[in-house]
C-alpha cells in the first residue's frame, strides 16, 4: 500500500499493537507534552490528577510536564482559590526545528472540541 499526502489508504487499516497493561496504544504520534497542552486548552482549569488521568501518566510527571511548560512560556498558572486556571500562549512556535515555522495554537487548533477558537 502506497500512502502520498492528502490520499486516503485503501485496503484493511493495520491493527494497532496495544499496551496490556492499559489497553492503551503502545505508541503515539503525539508527544505527553502535547497531549498536557490539549487537555489544558479543552479545559484550563483541570486539575493535575485529571491530566494525569487523561493522558496515562503519573500525577508526578504530568506535574514535571506542566513544570517544563510553563519554564518554557507555553503556559501560565493562575491561582483562582485553591484551584489553578492555565493560560496558554498560543503565539509560540513548536519546539523541533521540523515544525518550528508552526504555532502551538495550529496545533491545538486541529483538537478543538466545543467551536471556540483555542
């Protein structure tokens, strides 16, 4: 099967090899960072343990990805009471030198869910 940009395969689509441990895919193409920033920007006033949750990963590295997110200006927190509301800068360009001519916000643009521009 032979797969150009903007075809659409034909033929039975491959079985994907799953984790069965977590009934989850054992590969993504989207990186725990980005998978972080989506869940930020369908809702900015999720808490850790739910990103956590989400994405498949421990609250301890979803907090040292939140961390290394903000470090890199990509997001800002806000204390609102005893909860955070995140700000993401969607102005910043992605990070490999591949999709550097792109904005965070194209990115999160192809996952947006409610009709609101993210």
């Amino acid at each position: 099967m032979t797969i150009t940009l903007g075809s659409v395969p034909s033929g039975p689509i491959p079985a994907e090899p799953v984790d069965g441990a977590t009934g989850r895919p054992s590969w993504t193409f989207l990186t725990n960072h980005a998978h972080v920033l989506i869940c930020i920007a369908m809702n900015p006033e999720i808490r850790q343990r739910d990103i956590a949750r989400l994405v498949g990963i421990t609250e301890r590295a979803a907090q040292k990805i939140v961390s290394e997110l903000e470090e890199s200006g990509y997001v800002t927190r806000e204390r609102v009471g005893r909860r955070n509301r995140y700000h993401l800068d969607t102005t910043i360009p992605l990070r490999h030198p591949l999709e550097a001519h792109h904005r965070i916000g194209e990115l999160l643009e192809i996952f947006r869910t409610d009709g609101v521009r993210i």
